[in-house]
C-alpha cells in the first residue's frame, strides 16, 4: 500500500512539473494582455534610441477565423527613450499590455545606430531575464531599423519570421555568418576581436518590398561600426573561421569554361607558426562536393584527368575567395572578425600576452597560407553526360 502510495505521489508531482513548465506566459497574465515580440528595430534619436516591434496580434494570430493577413497576424509599434531598455519598456503606453522578448526572433540595428558602440545596444539583451541569448541580429543598411520592421512584403506571414528564415538558411550555405545576441556579446567582450553581422537591405518590387542579405557590416574590437563588405567577402569569411561547411563555389576549368560546385561536406584546421617576428597561419582545408554544372559544355569525358582538373579548379576558387576576404579585413578600416587572435590565445597563450597590445598592428601582417584536399562526389548521371567512344 505505501510502495502504492508512494508512486501516485509520485504522478502527480510529475503532473504538477509538467503543468507548471507548460507556458511561457508569466503566472496570472493572459495570454491577450501581452505583447509577444517577434522582431525588434533600433534606431536613434537626438538623445536616445528609438524602437519598432513587431507583435504578435493575440486576436488574430491563433484564431481559426482570422483572414490570414499579416496585418491581422502583427502589430507594429514603436517607442523611444534613453536607453533601449526604457524605450522597450514604454511600448506599455502605446499597447497596454505587458512586454514579452522570449518569443523575440530577429533584432535590426538601423545603419545610424550601427555608428553608435554596438554595446549600448546590446547591453539591454544581456541583462534581462526574459530575452533569449538566440536572437538573430543583423544590420538595416541604408535604412533604418524602422524601415525593415515596417517593410511592405507580398506576404501573407510574418515579416520578422521571413528575415529570420534568411538569416538562418543563408548561413547554412556559408554566405553569411549566424550572428546571435550571444555571439555578438562574446566577440565584444574579447579584446582582440572584431565582429561581423549580416546587412539586409530594402528592395521596391513595384508597389512592395522585399528583403534582401547585402554582405555584412563589421565593427572594430572598440564595438563601433567600421566598414561594409560584400557579398563575396561575405562568404570568404566562412572559410576563414572554419565554418564552411555547405554551399556553392564557381570554379574557372582551365579550358576557360565555368563551373558551379556545391560543397557538401567541409572540414578545416588551423596551424599557427612564428617565422621573424611574422605570425603565419597554415588553413588545411577538405571538402567533398558536387559538380553542378558547366557553362558552355555540351558533354565532358570522365577520366581521372578531368576530375582532377575539377579538383584543382575547386581549390583555386576556394583559396582566391579567403585570401581576397583577408585582404579587405586587413586593411584601412578592418576588424579581426575571423578571431585569429583567440585562435593564438587558445594555442600559444605566451606569444599572444606578448603581442594582444599591438594586435591592431600585428593582426594586418598575418600571412595566410591555404591548403586544400578537394573530393568531387559526383559529376551528374554518367548516362547523359559522358562522352561516348
């Protein structure tokens, strides 16, 4: 009777667990009287910041009748104060209801508050208990963060949850990096690192708008912004921070035709060396991929000297892309985005102690060597493509 008793006890605080851990929502608010956040725009004012939130319309968004127009679905508000956490806070007088930031998607830094010490933006997502250290964070450029918050998309769903989507899908093919509020915060808080966020940009499309990832912005160690890169450094910087794991490479065959590869598989190892005072740092890269595609090619053989010009063409490209993206880092306005100083820390602690205080200086005269191991899966179905003999 009491082995009975005691797993009925047992049950029911399980019941108990589980009821409690159920919901997010915060004990004796309803659901209808908060204002559950889906993307966050910052922007600047003369002597604050000002923001725009995108909310989830507690009305419509889970009603069966809704007519399923994003009007319906969200609500934009915005709200301005001295910091970003009181501007936040003084949505409550333009909604009623209390802020919510954990269902929080994306944050958009408008390009004015970009020049702002990216600190004091961020401060705010760091310290309060209901933000989630996941959000995506990207860069409104030649915009505000109003603007892409209020954005007129075709579209019937969410906006926030559309960047979102292009954050997190683009970075998956190394064309931009994933930045989350941890990430950035982590990068800030090291001394010789720069950081860089993806840059999304508004497109017309007639009467409407789309968005658009436009390279990324990068901010210098001291958290202010510094400069813009494009696209194609943009998806260099994958290949230097050993993240380049999936996505497409064109290639130029030594026939003078083009190639398109997707890369399936990659893998990547530093090896730091000291030679005269000059750090060197030696890339092994290996990648497994699939041949896509060739312009201008009705058919091709399939000999090992063919794949083995693919090889070597793969590798060429790969190689040309990190070390022009290096190059634009290493320059005028350039950050250590690619974390070569922690890379140093992590590996020759005494070396890095003696050099982090010139790591600006020391950081421009890094020479970058790249080795590449290169496996091309596949060419396509021999059926159709190999040349007959």
């Amino acid at each position: 009777m009491k082995k009975y008793l005691k797993v009925c006890a047992l049950l029911s605080l399980s019941v108990a667990c589980l009821l409690s851990f159920s919901s997010c929502e915060k004990p004796g608010t309803e659901l209808s009287e908060l204002m559950i956040m889906q993307g966050i725009g910052i922007d600047t004012t003369n002597d604050g910041f000002k923001v725009t939130v995108e909310l989830l319309n507690n009305e419509q968004s889970g009603s069966p009748g809704g007519n399923g127009n994003s009007e319906n679905k969200t609500k934009i508000y915005t709200a301005e104060g001295k910091t970003v956490g009181e501007a936040l806070r003084k949505l409550i007088t333009k909604s009623g209801n209390e802020p919510m930031f954990a269902h929080n998607r994306v944050i958009v830094i408008g390009e004015e508050a970009a020049n702002r010490n990216l600190s004091d933006i961020l401060d705010f997502f760091e310290r309060n208990y209901d933000s989630r250290a996941s959000q995506l964070l990207c860069v409104a450029k030649n915009t505000t963060g109003e603007k892409v918050i209020r954005a007129k998309l075709l579209t019937d769903t969410i906006k926030s949850k559309i960047l979102e989507n292009m954050l997190e899908e683009s970075a998956k093919q190394s064309l931009v990096p994933k930045v989350r509020i941890i990430d950035a915060i982590n990068y800030i808080k090291d001394e010789a690192s720069g950081l860089c966020i993806p840059a999304v940009k508004i497109q017309k499309n007639g009467e409407n708008e789309n968005f658009d990832l436009d390279g990324c912005a990068i901010f210098g160690t001291d958290s202010t912004f510094s400069m813009y890169i494009d696209s194609q450094a943009a998806e260099g910087i994958a290949i230097l921070n050993d993240k380049f794991e999936e996505g497409v490479i064109s290639a130029d065959l030594p026939n003078g035709q083009k190639a398109s590869f997707y890369i399936n598989k990659g893998k990547s190892k530093y090896k730091i060396i000291q030679e005269n005072g000059v750090l060197h740092y030696n890339l092994t890269v290996k990648l497994s991929c699939d041949l896509e595609g060739v312009q201008g090619a009705e058919y091709f053989n399939t000999d090992t000297g063919v794949i083995e010009a693919f090889q070597t063409a793969v590798g060429e490209a790969l190689c040309k892309k990190a070390e022009n993206t290096l190059i634009v880092l290493q320059g005028k306005h350039g950050a250590d985005v690619v974390r070569y100083g922690k890379r140093l820390r992590l590996k020759e602690n005494d070396l890095y102690k003696n050099m982090i205080n010139d790591w600006d200086k020391i950081f421009p005269e890094i020479k970058l060597t790249i080795t590449t191991d290169v496996t091309i899966r596949r060419i396509g179905e021999e059926t159709f493509h190999s040349k007959k003999t």
